[in-house]
C-alpha cells in the first residue's frame, strides 16, 4: 500500500493521530486492515451492500470498502478495536454478548459500529428504529431479534450510565 510518490494521509483512528501513504483512491478498508492492523473489520460484498465493513467517521456509519482514504483524511476514524476494551467493554459489547446476539461473528464488527453511530444520534430508541437503523447490515446467521434486544439493552444501559 505505501506509494513513495504519495503524500501521507492524516487521520485519527481509535483516538490516535496516523498517517497513511497509500494511493488516496484506496479503500479505507484496506488501509485500516493492511496498513493500520486493525482486522476488526471485515469486506464482506464489495460494494456497499452487506454493512460488514462499517465503520463510525466523524460520528456516521460510513461502508469503508466503498469509502476511499482520501474522504477520511482529517476525520475521526473509529473500527470495533477503538470502541471499547476487554478491560472496560462498551455497553454495545456488553450487551451483544449479554443477548448471545452473535454467531459467526462475521457481520458483528460492521452492525456493533452502526449501532453504536445511531445510538449518539437516536439514544432512546424503539425496536422500530433500531430495525430501521440497522437494515443494511445483512447477517445470514439470522441473529436479527437478538441483535436488536442487543441494541436495545445497550441504549438502556448507556441511558442510566
């Protein structure tokens, strides 16, 4: 990925200042995977179809396999390795395996990081909402109902936090 010939793109992932060189029309999610390490996120279809590869920029579910490095340069990046710890999980985390809403674990980095988008903007939502939110992130493991309990204990944890 690196290109001498390129300047560094500048970009805060996970809270931490980096610069990437690479071609600026590189998918963020190779650059987040092969050049950055973070595997968290997965390429699922491609083409912004599946929400496997969703990750949170500037405060937004943004499809990284479609989103080239050059619309991250200077924005706050943020994979599933930045939203919580094993030492200190975040309520999403928690409440993911709370309602045992994962199986494969394929989809989950790309949902988790949806949610956790919506959730800053829609922080008492319905199970109405939550589906709506949540449509364009396909699980073929059929975990949906449990995803959405997920979601909706994790937005009445952070509620009461």
């Amino acid at each position: 990925m690196s290109n001498p010939d390129r300047q560094p793109t500048r970009l805060t992932v996970n809270g931490k200042a980096v610069e990437v060189t690479a071609d600026p029309d590189t998918p963020l999610l190779f650059v987040l995977r092969e050049s950055l390490g973070l595997t968290a996120t997965h390429l699922g279809c491609g083409g912004n179809q599946c929400g496997a590869c969703h990750v949170i920029v500037d405060g937004f579910a943004v499809a990284s396999c479609d989103a080239p490095l050059w619309s991250a340069a200077g924005k706050e990046v943020t994979t599933l390795e930045g939203l919580g710890t094993a030492e200190a999980p975040h309520a999403l985390q928690k409440a993911f395996i709370a309602e045992q809403a994962m199986q494969c674990g394929y989809c989950i980095s790309g949902i988790m990081m949806t949610a956790a988008a919506f959730l800053k903007h829609k922080p008492n939502p319905t199970e109405t909402e939550v589906r709506t939110a949540l449509d364009r992130n396909l699980c073929r493991c059929g975990a949906h109902n449990r995803i959405v309990r997920a979601v909706l204990r994790a937005a009445q944890e952070m509620a009461t936090a």
